[in-house]
C-alpha cells in the first residue's frame, strides 16, 4: 500500500507540500503513478524519514497500529507478501530444474 502526498502529509502530520518539498530535495524516495501521474510514496520510506503520527490524537511520534484499518492492511500487506513469496519460491525450484538438466547434460558429455 502506497501514500499519495496527501495520505503521507497526515501520516506525518504535515502539510502535503512538506511531502512534496521533500521528495524534489531528495530526502525520501518516490514514484509517479503511470496512470494518474501523482507521487506514490512507499509507506517504509516515508517513516524512514518522517515519525508517525497517532490517527486519532494527531500526535507525532504516537503510532497506533490497533485500528481496524490499519489492521486490515496488515493482512492484505501479508496476504501479497505470501503470495510474492511463493512465486519466488516457485522460480527457485525451477531455476534449480535448469541447473540439474544442465549437470546431466555436462555429466552425459
């Protein structure tokens, strides 16, 4: 799950321009919506920089993750990572088919 400028300002509890700032000078990373054209900002890389602020309170430094929806997108941020997970896994197995036949072949010259 991505921020746009405007989720990763309340994030922070900051205006979305202070998001902005900081992505054009260089202090976080982020990335262009192919579609829309507007800033996604990796919620890692936002809080690499910035402290989190309490939803509820507004409070910087107070990280509530006992919400509903934050704990929502835990488990759909978990649900993705499983699956990515698998799909690496998969790749694995059979890139190591390609190096067994490979071995045959060499072992068979």
């Amino acid at each position: 799950m991505t921020y746009n400028l405007a989720e990763a300002g309340r994030a922070i509890g900051v205006n979305r321009s202070t998001v902005l700032r900081a992505i054009r000078k260089g202090t976080i990373s982020a990335t262009r919506d192919p579609t829309t054209g507007g800033w996604l900002i990796e919620p890692s890389e936002l809080h690499r920089v910035f402290t989190p602020v309490a939803p509820d309170t507004g409070m910087p430094g107070v990280a509530t993750t006992s919400t509903t929806a934050s704990n929502g997108n835990h488990a759909m941020e978990l649900a993705e990572l499983r699956v990515r997970l698998e799909a690496a896994e998969l790749r694995i197995r059979e890139k190591d088919e390609q190096l067994r036949n490979v071995w045959q072949r060499l072992d068979a010259e």
